[in-house]
C-alpha cells in the first residue's frame, strides 16, 4: 500500500509544534500543513502580523513563518475540522509529570494525550497516521493504539497507524536541528505508515540519517538521549565544586576531556544546572518506569542526576550568600538572564528560578533582565505575592538592572552578556562591587580591572 500525505494537522501550537509545523511546510509546498491549539490565544499570537509577537521566539523562524504562513502552513482552533481533513495527525501536545496520585512527581500526566487520542478517534476518516511528536512514556503508542482500536470499523473502513517520531530539537538551535537533524527516528509496526513518514522528511533528509525501528525502541532512545546528555551536565557540574577547591580551571578541564573523541567536546560546559521543559521530566520518568520493572538500582544510578542539578542550584545561592558577607538583607542584585539558556523566552525549570526565589525568601531586592522573556512569566515562575512584590522589578536595559545595585549575577549565556561594559557599570553600582559568573561568560581580567570581585562557577583561582 501506499500512501502520499497531502494533508497534515498537528495538535499542540508549542515549542515542539511550530518551529516543526513550519519546516515540514517550508520543505513540502505540496503539503498543506495545519497546526491547531486549543488556547485560543496562542493560535491568536501566531497569526500575528507583527512577528515579532509571536508566542515563541526562536532564531529563523519568524522567516519561515514569514515564507509558509497562509500559503500552506495555517493556524487555528479548528481542531475537529483539521483532523477530519488528515491524512497525518502529528501529536505534539504538553505531557506534564504528574502532580497528585499514583505516580505524583515522577510519572508523566497523560491527561492530553489521552483527550487527542479520542478526538482523533471521533473526527478522522479513513486511513490515518497518527505520529507521537511528544516525549512519551514508553508504550503511550499502545494506550493510543488502544483508544483509536475502539474507533475503527469495516464500514467506514476507518484504520489507523500509530507511529513514534522523537523530537531532537534544542530550543535556540531548533530551526537548524530541524534543518539538519543528526537522525530523525520512526518506530512503528506498518510498513507504508513508516513510508509515508520518510518520504516527508526525504524531501530535505539525508535517506541514511532515517532510522526505522519499532515503537518501543523508538520511545525509549528519546528519554534515554536526554537523560545521557542531562547526565553529561550534572558530571561537569560536580566536577566544577571540585575544581573552585583545587585551584583548577572547569573550563579547561572540560575542554582536555573533550578532546578526546571518545567522550566528544559536547555538554561539558558547566553552568547553574539544566533547566528547559525535557531534561528533569524525561528523567524521572525513566526513574518511575525503572521502578516499576522492579530495577531498583538502575532508578537511584538516574536519580543522581537530579539531585546534582538541584543541589548544583542551591551550592550557587549558598556561595553568593557567604561572599555578600552572610546576608542579602536589603542588598539589590541585578540578575541577566532569566531563560533556561540563551537563544529562548522558554523559562520552564530555569535554574534562575530556584535561585532567584531563595534571594528573595533571604529578603534580597532584585532587578532582573532577559532579552526576550516577558515581565508577566518573571512574575508568574517567581510567584510574587503582596510580601515580595515590592522587592521586584524588571527592566529592558542591562544597565537600569545593574543601577545601585550590589551584586550581578549572570544566569544565562545570551550573547550581549560577554561583552558587558565594566566601566559604565562600575560607576553606577554600589561598592564594593561583584560579580557572579554562573556560566563562564566575563572577561575576568577586564572586570577585575574595574574593581569587581568575581566569583567564577568552576573556577579556583578566582575564589
Ligand atoms: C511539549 C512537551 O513539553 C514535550 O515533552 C513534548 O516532547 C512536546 O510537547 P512543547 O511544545 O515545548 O513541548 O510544549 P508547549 O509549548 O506547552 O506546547 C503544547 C501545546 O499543546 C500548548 O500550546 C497547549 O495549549 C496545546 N494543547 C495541549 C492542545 O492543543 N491540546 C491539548 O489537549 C493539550
Ligand atoms: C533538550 C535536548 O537537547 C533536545 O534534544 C530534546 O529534544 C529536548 O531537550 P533543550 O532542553 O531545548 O533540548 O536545550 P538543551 O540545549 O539541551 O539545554 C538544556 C539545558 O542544559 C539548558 O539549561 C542548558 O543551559 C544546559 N546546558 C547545556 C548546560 O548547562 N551545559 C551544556 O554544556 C549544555
């Protein structure tokens, strides 16, 4: 059998969604591709005309939008009708770790996936192909098989195929991780829905970066690629207290192990801790299903991973608290960056929220400034009530977040904080003045010149 996908609706306008909506449409004019949401104000955001309104902000892709939108790539709410007209149904839909009952804190709420499916199930015609673009549990493939099943009848001789399609994109780089995938993963049991598949992507992949395999490996290699590369961030990170201690250097050690090809020079930086919608979900996900199989051991090996990110995020507050001579009472630090890494308004798990909120249980005042994240997400992530709202403000300038302040600290690695202007900032902020470098971006010697007191992550010879 074969079938020429000519149609595709996409469930779920995120991070995931869109940058991927839109360069499947970029690359198959012949496509008609549909993305709907059922947050009316997101699909709202993405037919803005201005684009830089957009809901998410990623390099290249306010050109793609520019380039599809209208033409064969569309936003809406019509989730029913989109479906109806699918030929390929991709569900890249939130999956949340679950937050009560079984499971709570470790397991993922299925919740969404569980109403897609049925949804699917009730509007689709025919031949379906229904794709898990979302990071899944291993085996959701066979609770969905199990809903659209009920769905399926000789009379209207509806069929459908599920197949698992990991998403390996990074926020920041997801246009060209989209571009020029290392790999693109399908898992699935029906030949002609892998078919299918491949020849989209074959429109701009290499065929021998496709790999085909079934469901279940395939839902496994994603949690697993990210809980290796999460456990590459925590080892660089245990590893940079040792060296604060030791008088070495994190960067230079990660750049000597690096280079050795065996290990890759990839996710060695060190840093404040992973952060971002994936890492610390997928994670304990493997944890909880580790458990379940009875594999104990294999679950606490995981669970360590974690708990260096956590205790990576509490390590810094502690620092800067001992260096700010023991009390961050009525002190004002200006904090840059406020996403989970440069490059993204995604503020999901970013260190800078944890550490931030303990400044302010301390009592500290803080000015905070991101390039690109909205002053309404700071205040929702850092749950500002009527006690701390006076002690927290954010700003549109580097320079408005440093005034009178005692302290910067630098949380996130965007491009305009490695070249910060030590002589201005000298004269507008408090003495003695310092520096927190939670990811290795100051010009150390030039800061130091202009009097700043630096405390560099992983470094020992600045302590
Ligand atoms: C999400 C997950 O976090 C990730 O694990 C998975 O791999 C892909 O989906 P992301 O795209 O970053 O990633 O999430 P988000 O930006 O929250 O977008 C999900 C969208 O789905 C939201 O806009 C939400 O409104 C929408 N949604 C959710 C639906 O349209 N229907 C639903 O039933 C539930
Ligand atoms: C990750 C995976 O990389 C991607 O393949 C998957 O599809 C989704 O999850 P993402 O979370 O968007 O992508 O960003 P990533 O670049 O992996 O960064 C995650 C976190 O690790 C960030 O907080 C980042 O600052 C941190 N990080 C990354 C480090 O601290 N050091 C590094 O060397 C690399």
């Amino acid at each position: 059998m074969n079938l020429t996908v000519k149609n595709i609706c996409c469930i779920g306008a995120g991070y995931v969604g869109g940058p991927t909506m839109a360069v499947i449409a970029s690359n198959c004019p012949s496509i008609q591709v549909n993305l709907v949401d059922i947050n009316k104000n997101r699909i709202k955001a993405w037919n803005e005309k201005n684009l830089n309104k957009l809901p998410i902000y990623e390099p290249g892709l306010s050109d793609l939008i520019l380039k599809t939108r209208g033409v064969n790539l569309h936003f809406s709410t019509e989730i029913e009708k989109c479906i109806t007209n699918a030929d390929m149904i991709f569900i890249s839909v939130n999956t949340p770790t679950k937050t009560k009952g079984i499971g709570a804190g470790k397991a993922v709420d299925l919740r969404w996936i569980e109403s897609c499916a049925r949804k699917i199930g009730e509007y689709s015609k025919g031949l379906t192909i229904v794709v898990e673009k979302s990071t899944l549990p291993v085996r959701t493939a066979q609770t969905i098989k199990d809903i659209l099943k009920a769905y399926e009848d000789n009379n209207s001789k509806r069929h459908f195929s599920i197949l698992s399609n990991p998403e390996f994109l990074a926020e920041g780089t997801a246009i060209n991780d989209l571009e020029c995938p290392d790999r693109v993963l399908i898992g699935g049991d029906e030949e002609y829905a892998i078919e299918a598949l491949e020849n989209i992507y074959l429109n701009w992949v290499e065929k021998e970066k496709i790999l085909k395999t079934d469901i279940w490996s395939s839902e496994l290699s994603k949690l697993i690629a990210n809980a290796f590369l999460a456990q590459r961030i925590s080892s660089i990170n245990s590893i940079s207290a040792l060296c604060e201690l030791t008088e070495s250097n994190i960067s230079d050690v990660s750049l000597a192990v690096g280079m050795d090809k065996r290990i890759g020079a990839e996710f060695l930086n060190a840093g404040p801790g992973f952060g971002g919608s994936c890492f610390k979900k997928d994670i304990l996900n493997l944890i909880y299903i580790c458990n379940h199989y009875g594999l104990t051991e294999v679950a606490d090996y995981w669970e360590q991973v974690i708990l260096i990110n956590d205790w990576q995020k509490k390590r810094i507050t502690k620092k800067i608290i001992e260096k700010l001579f023991g009390t961050l009472s009525n002190k004002r630090i200006a904090v840059l960056g406020f996403s989970f890494k440069a490059n993204t308004n995604d503020t999901r798990e970013s260190p800078a929220i944890d550490i931030c909120k303990d400044f302010l249980e301390e009592g500290c005042n803080l000015s905070i400034y991101d390039p690109k994240v909205e002053k309404e997400q700071i205040f929702k992530d850092l749950i500002i009530n009527s006690e701390n709202y006076s002690k927290l403000e954010t700003t549109d300038t580097i320079e408005k977040a440093c005034l009178n302040s005692d302290a910067i600290i630098v949380m996130t690695d965007w491009q305009e904080f490695y070249k910060l202007d030590f002589l201005k900032l000298s004269k507008i902020m408090r003495k003695p003045r310092f520096i927190f470098d939670t990811r290795n971006v100051i010009n150390l010697k030039e800061a130091k010149n202009f009097g700043f007191r630096i405390w560099n992550l992983g470094d020992g010879s600045f302590q």
